[in-house]
C-alpha cells in the first residue's frame, strides 16, 4: 500500500492524517485523504482541481511531474510527501 505523509507546516492549519491506501496514481491517494479530511483538499488543491502553486508533492523522492490530472503512478511501496513551500523573505 502506498504511504501518503504531509509536513508538519499544513498540521498548523489542517489535519493531516498518515495513511496507506490503496492508490495507483498520486490523485487517488489524495483523494483517499480527502476522504479522511475534507478541509485538507483547499490546502492541497485549487479550484481547478489542480495542485496549488506552493505545494510540491514528492513520490519516492522525485517531484511529481502532473500537477494538474495528478496522473503520477505508485506502487504499492510508494512514499508520497505532500509540503507546502514558505514564502517569504
């Protein structure tokens, strides 16, 4: 099962569950925690449906690559990392 993980900076705002789910692409896996927390999906998503423009989302260390369809595959050992970037200066 595929392990979806958020970092800490989005518990301040929202909670943001661990789970494992069962997903074959990084959009079934947030949905999965979505499902969990419906609140967690305006932090993650834009309107569009589509990552909003400070979140970087990372499958096995490597940047997710979709981040309008969320079409990137897992597998059943994929580490999903859901960050939200600071801005500032």
């Amino acid at each position: 099962m595929a392990h979806v993980e958020f970092t800490a900076q989005l518990h301040r705002y929202v909670d943001t569950p661990k789970l494992d789910c069962d997903a074959r692409t990084l959009g079934e896996a947030l949905a999965r925690a979505f499902d969990r927390n419906p609140r967690l999906r305006g932090y993650i998503l834009d309107d569009q449906g589509h990552l909003r423009t400070h979140v970087a989302v990372f499958i096995d260390g490597h940047r997710a690559r979709d981040r309008s369809g969320l079409t990137d595959a897992l597998t059943a050992q994929s580490k999903v990392y859901v960050l939200q970037a600071l801005s500032g200066g």
